[in-house]
C-alpha cells in the first residue's frame, strides 16, 4: 500500500498559522482519482464475494443482555445479528492502520490493547483508565509473546470456557476463511475474516497484508514499545487492529453490574448501553500527552462521549454521548407517526426494512420510490434514510470500504472539498459493503427483541433509591405530562396539533414546530398529556421521546451538534440524509461569547438541515449520567467514578439532574463566568502545549533539513521533529479546533478571497507570535495569544459558541421569559426527580 508522506490539510494548518503563506487547498480540491477502486476483498486472490462470507450462528454470547427475567432468548437470526453487532468489522482493519500514520502515530489500537509493561495502561487497570470491556477469559500478558512476534498482548485462559473447544469460534479459518491479501498468509496464517479476540471486547486482531518479509525482518516489538524514532510512516506492524460496532456500544449491565469491571463476565455485559465509560482521549492518543494539541482537543471528550465527524473532519469538536439502544420497536412505531422523510438523489439507493421482511409490520416503513418512515439516529437527527440505511452508514463510519471513503475528504485534519461516498459505488466495488448490506437485517432484527429497560426496581439494591411516597409521585407525573412529555415520550394526545399526521418536515419544518409547541403550553393538552401519564402502563413501550427536531434556539445547548454539516447535500453523509433534512430552514440566531471578553454575540445558523437536535431517550434515565448531549452536566470528568455499581451510578445520577433541574449549579468558566449568565463552562487547554510531528512522519527532506535548521525555523523545531507552538494554558480548545480553512459550501469567488485573507492574517500574526514566544512567560503568551489571535481565530470559526454545559432549562427559572413558563419549585423539582428514577 502506497503511504504519503503526510497530510494535505495539516501542511495547510502549519503553513496557514505558522508561516503566513496561502496553500490552494485552502479553496478546496479535487476528492482525488476518478477511477474505480476495489476494497480489499474484491481484490484479493481470488476475488471474494458476499456469498463466500459465512454469516456466523454461534451462540457465543448467550450469557449477555441478561433481563430482570433472566437469559434472554434469541432465534437463529437474531443470534446472527448479535454476532454481527459484536465481532463483525467489515474490513475496516484497513483504516485504522492507515489513522496512525495519519496522526503521526498518536492513534494505535496495537497499543491500546497491549499490556506492555512501559504503557500506563494493561489489563489490570484498563477499565479505570481507558473505559474499554476486558473480554472474559482472558489473562494479561507478562512478557512478549514470541507467536505474534513479540508483542504484549492478553491471551485466552485455557478451560475457562470449555464451550466451543475452549476457543472463540469466530477465529475458525477453517468455517470463517480470511481474506488473502498481498502478502497475508506468508508469514502467519491468512487466519479467519472475523480475526482473532484481542482480549478487548470489540477489537479484532488481523495479519497486516502489508507484512512481508522485508517488513518481518525490519521488525522490533521492544523497539516498538519503547523507542519513539523507531516508529515511523514507513514502519509495517505484525497485525491490524479492526473494531466492531460493540466497542462503542458494550458496556456494564445495569441489572447485573460485575464486582471488577477489570474482570467481567459475559453475564455482567449488554449489547447496547453504550460506552459510557470510555476515556476516548486515552485510548485515541496513547501517550496521553497534555503537552500534545491533538491530546488537548481529544481531551474535551468527557467519558462516554466521542466525535463521530473526527475521521471525516467538518472543523468542529463535536464530542456526543454513545446513547443505549433502548426500545427499538417503540421508536419505529415512533417513526412511523412522526418521522416521514422523502428521499432523493443517492438516498434512494439506501436499503429499507421492507427488502428484507416484504410482509409483516417490519414492511410498513418504505413506500416506493422515496416516501420512509424512520427514527432519527444521530443527535442532529440527520440519520434519516430508514433502518438500514443508519446501520450500514455506521459501518463506513468506522472504515468500511475506507479505500474509497478517504478519498472523499482529508482524514483528521481537513483542507480538501468533502464529496460525498455513493452507495451505488460500494456496491459495484466492495465486498465488505455488499456483505454488510445483506446482513444489517439480522441486527435490526437482534434490537428489536434485546432493547427492554434497565430499571432501576429491578437492579440489586435499586428499591431502597425509590420514592414511596405516593403523593409525591403523583405530582412528579403531573409535572412531567406539562413540562417534559411534549419532547420525551412517544405516547402523546393524537392527533397532536401541527404534527399529526406524519409530522413536520421541510421548508416549513418551524412553522408545523411552532403550532406544536404552543399547543403543548394548552391546558387541553396538559390534561390529556396528565391522563395518559397516570395510567399503569405510562411506561410500558414509551421510547421517552418524540424525536422531533427541536431547534438549537428553544434549547439553547451548545450549538456545534446541531452544526454539523457531514450531511448536508455535497457532503460525506448525503446519501445518508434525505431530502426533508436538507430542506430544514434556518433556525435564526443564536447568541454566543467571547471566550475571553465574555462580550454577547450574534452567529447566523445556517439552513439545509442544520441548526435542530432530536430530544434524547430517557429510557434507564438512572444509568445514564452524566447528561446533556455531551456529558457535560454532571459530576465533572476530573471527579468522574469508574464504578458501575448501583450505588456510584446513583450518586452520578443524583448530581446531574440536580444540576440539570438547578442550571445555577453548573460549573461555571474562571476566565469569563462571571460575565456570563448561567452556566459558562468552557473547555481549554489544561497546559502548554504543542503541535508535534515526530521526524519519523515528516517528508524526508523536510526531516532532513529540520536537523540541521538552526536559522529559518528555531520556533518550529526541537531534536524530535517538527514542534510548532507553545498554544498557551487557558486557550479555549473550540478556537483551533472549529477552524475551517475552507470557505464552506459551493464557495462564491468572494467567498474564497474572503476566506484567503483571513488566513493570510492569521498566519502573519501567528508567525509573529510565534518568533518572540521563547523566554516570555505564561501570562504573556496568554495575553499575546488573546490579543493578537482570538479575533481571527472567530472569524474563520465553523462553531464560534465554546460553552459547553448551557441549555435545556425546561422547568427552570432560566427558561427564555417569552417562552411564558416559569420555574418549577423545589418540591414540584423533587417529585419530579422521584418519577425520572423509575425510568
């Protein structure tokens, strides 16, 4: 495989910030060749296609997903879909190989699931540090292990599991057949499609195809570990690491959390609560470095949160929480009454329910050519082309077909036009995507009979946090029917004024949503929502929310979510959108501060779909803090607990929807807080730091002339490479990393030029800054910082709004005044809170 010697984009950010000079991918450039590529399977010897690859029926997990009744049950398909969730990867061992390279070697899952003693991380303490699932059964490793060429990596304990011979059935080659590959197969076994257990739940083990003898010979894995100039672009590694949608996805079970989450049984394990432990800065940058900038915007993702957009960059840190799977039946039929979208273009190439269940309920959700009913997957709600279309989206997500997807922008870092990836080109020219196609069935079909609650009367220990006090949870239902019901529960009065039928969409989309929410401030609808709330059976098949887009003003939440703009037409995602989404009109302005004056502005949200979030499930509501769509309402993540018992999920729970339900309560920013109304945290850099590129990523003779450079660039390099800085501590993390170097959108002339100049002055100013940094002190870097780049570092902002734990003020004093609502009072707060508690 052909290696660059370094990203596009990030030549544009150095050249742009650090030297004052126009790079003309700044403008945009070609998504890269015309001509068709095949992934790895289609071009492998021979050729593989989607019926060589054997659907595996192994009930492996049985143990998992255990409800209040027990084992849960599954069919043969369903089983499948399970398996498929699970320790499918799709290929996608490909990009990640080709991610760390990319980021300079700061991204390497070889690492991650490595137990190397010179590591802050093994097996031990994996789950406090890193947030990722030990796999049962397996041990850390002590040493190098000679049969994967040295490298520390946990194996199986013989007679743990005597199921299956002892062994993890999808590893079988024999039943499982890997794909040959260039050189797969000649210095180890090609080995099985599905790879080998890593010892971490969700990461696949495969031979690198890249691996030949020469690579063998170069080899070193003490090297490897412990010598960074070893490690450089040109370096081939023994093994891939893929990653299946459970590494995300698998967490604790409520109802049976383990004793040591360092030693979990498949039965203390769930499918689909999400990873709500998971350190991504940790696991994404190895070396945890604070003096890094890569670290520093990793770092803004608190637990259990992660970018979706960070590969397929759109200029915005956009951390959002991996939600649970819950009640996925419920929120079809949710779908089906609020959630017509019309097709268009590449979308009516997505795959629907109906080709794989032609009769039956699962058939009602497509009407031909391009009417579907679908929940809204993503928190911009722009997943909206069906089901199917939403899974087999996630797969190229995490590298699927990455051949062809990371030709359609510059991973990581930007500076190239994102276009969009074509379904129909996957189809013609990936196996891995023709086989994913064909099998997403199976997994919806495993979460529509595996999303049941994790209620909190069912977990050990979980009777003594709930109310007695009849009276209280009365009034805690009535509240809930008239201030929180309108946006979180799929049970609503019908027809439901302005959404009935089929619910909002297009050009008019905030008309329809403003007919809603005035009819839900009624006392006609308070007193059908309080009825149908009383009812016993209030909480049976209630997904806790609507799904409707609701605009980013009403909320008043950080405002890069609902800026996203991976799905608008032209982009990466447009398959994945539909028509309605990218008809969505503006949502007018939104108000944003200066992250050092405090100073109030106004920022224009763009139409086309941005600018709306859909309201979260609150399903298992206790399990799930901390909360708002990035997990910044809460315990904050310097204090955050590991521990996935009842009690320290009580004690999150408890912290968070009090600072929630109190938004005075919320941290606020020490630089501009006081300056602020309400909540005001901001995320910045916790040190100085630098952008950092060991020699061993730069183009040779770029490395080459940084060794001897003593005069042109003494502010830009050290003895490890290329080392541009210092940012200063204090900076707000948003400034860089929401910079968009390119003008946006079919770009005017204007546009470009506009855009050109704005970086030609901040790349002067940079320069400047950068020259006379040596021997000033952190104040006055800070200042220099302040004074001389904020201002245009905003101006070429994609996201301008930096506070991160504002919003959602429902039922609070805090709530805009000509939304007519006052604040709820402590006692009706507390009811409140009884009656979450039983979700």
């Amino acid at each position: 495989m052909e290696r660059p010697t370094a990203t596009r984009s990030f030549t544009v950010f150095c050249v742009a910030l650090c030297f004052g000079i126009l790079s003309g991918c700044t403008n945009g450039g070609a998504p890269g060749p015309v001509e068709k590529i095949k992934d790895e399977a289609l071009s492998a010897t021979p050729p593989r296609t989607a019926d060589s690859f054997a659907f595996a029926d192994e009930d492996f997990f049985q143990d998992m997903d255990q409800t209040k009744d027990g084992r849960l049950r599954l069919t043969p398909n369903q089983v499948k879909g399970r398996n498929m969730w699970l320790v499918w990867t799709g290929g996608d061992d490909r990009l990640w190989d080709v991610l760390n390279w990319k980021s300079f070697g700061i991204f390497d899952l070889l690492k991650t699931i490595s137990s190397h003693k010179g590591l802050k991380f093994n097996r031990r303490n994996r789950w406090e540090y890193l947030g990722v699932i030990n796999e049962p059964c397996f041990e850390e490793a002590k040493e190098g292990d000679p049969d994967r060429f040295g490298l520390w990596l946990d194996k199986r304990i013989p007679g743990c599991d005597p199921r299956f011979g002892g062994k993890d059935p999808f590893a079988d080659e024999t039943k499982y057949p890997g794909v040959k590959y260039l050189h797969r197969g000649e210095q180890m076994p090609v080995g099985s499609f599905y790879g080998y257990p890593t010892g971490v739940v969700g990461l696949r083990l495969f031979p690198n195809p890249d691996f030949d003898s020469k690579a063998k010979a170069k080899w070193d894995a003490e090297k490897y570990y412990n010598d960074p100039s070893y490690v450089t672009k040109d370096l081939v590694r023994p093994y891939r690491v893929g990653m299946a949608c459970a590494f995300c996805h698998v967490g604790p079970n409520p109802l049976k959390p383990p004793a040591d989450p360092n030693s979990p049984k498949w039965e203390n394990l769930s499918s689909n609560v999400g990873a709500q432990y998971f350190w991504f800065n940790r696991i994404f940058a190895w070396q945890a470095d604070e003096g890094s900038l890569i670290f520093q915007v990793l770092s803004t993702y608190r637990p259990g949160a992660l970018d979706t957009s960070l590969v397929s960059t759109d200029y915005i840190d956009n951390p959002r929480t991996m939600n649970a799977v819950y009640y996925l039946g419920p929120r079809l039929g949710l779908g089906q009454r609020w959630g017509h979208e019309t097709l268009a273009g590449g979308g009516l190439n997505n795959k629907q329910l109906n080709d794989f269940f032609p009769s039956g309920p699962l058939s009602l959700f497509y009407e031909p050519p391009a009417n579907v009913w679908t929940p809204r997957v993503l928190k911009d709600g722009a997943d909206s082309v069906g089901v199917m279309g939403a899974l087999n989206r996630v797969y190229l997500n995490i590298g699927l077909y990455s051949e062809e997807w990371l030709r359609h922008f510059n991973a990581l870092f930007g500076g190239q036009k994102t276009t969009p990836i074509e379904i129909s080109e996957a189809r013609e020219n990936s196996t891995y995507w023709n086989v994913t196609e064909k099998w997403t069935q199976a997994m919806a079909d495993f979460f529509l009979h595996s999303t049941e609650p994790h209620r909190l009367a069912d977990a050990p220990g979980g009777q003594t946090h709930l109310s007695t006090d009849e009276t209280q949870l009365t009034r805690g239902k009535e509240v809930f029917a008239e201030r929180c019901a309108r946006c979180h529960s799929s049970k609503a009065p019908a027809p439901a004024d302005g959404v009935d039928p089929g619910g909002c969409s297009g050009p008019d989309y905030l008309k329809c949503w403003n007919k809603y929410w005035d009819w839900t401030k009624t006392a006609g609808y308070k007193q059908q929502m309080r009825e149908i709330v009383m009812k016993p059976d209030f909480l049976d098949q209630n997904y806790l929310s609507t799904e409707l887009r609701v605009p980013v003003t009403l909320m008043q939440t950080n405002a890069c979510s609902p800026l996203a703009s991976n799905a608008i037409g032209g982009s990466i995602w447009d398959n994945f959108s539909s028509q309605t989404y990218k008809d969505l009109p503006s949502v007018g302005e939104i108000t944003y501060y200066h992250p050092v004056t405090g100073e109030a502005r106004q920022f224009k949200m763009p139409a086309g779909g941005r600018g709306y979030t859909r309201p979260a499930s609150l399903v298992s509501l206790w399990s799930t803090a901390p909360f708002l769509l990035n997990n910044s309402v809460g315990v904050p993540k310097e204090k955050f607990d590991p521990n996935p018992s009842v009690e320290a999920r009580m004690k999150s729970f408890d912290v968070a929807i009090r600072q929630m339900l109190w938004p005075e309560t919320r941290e606020q920013d020490p630089i501009v807080g006081s300056k602020i109304p309400g909540p005001s945290k901001i995320d910045r850099t916790t040190s100085k730091s630098y952008v950092k590129i060991p020699s061993g990523f730069l183009p040779g003779v770029l490395a080459d002339f940084l060794k001897f450079d003593k005069v042109f660039l003494p502010w830009a390099t050290d003895n490890e490479g290329l080392k541009i800085g210092p940012i200063p501590e204090g900076v707000a993390v948003g400034l860089l990393s929401n910079l968009g170097f390119d003008p946006g959108a079919e770009p005017t002339l204007g546009d470009r030029l506009k855009r050109d100049l704005q970086i030609l002055e901040l790349g002067k100013r940079a320069k400047s800054d950068l020259k006379k940094a040596k021997g000033l002190s952190d104040d006055q870097l800070k200042k220099n910082f302040d004074d001389d780049l904020t201002g245009p570092l905003l101006e070429l902002s994609r996201c301008p709004d930096f506070i991160v734990n504002r919003g959602h003020y429902f039922g609070t004093g805090m709530l805009d005044p000509k939304e007519g609502e006052p604040g709820l009072s402590d006692p009706d707060k507390e009811a409140l809170i009884a009656f979450l508690k039983t979700f």
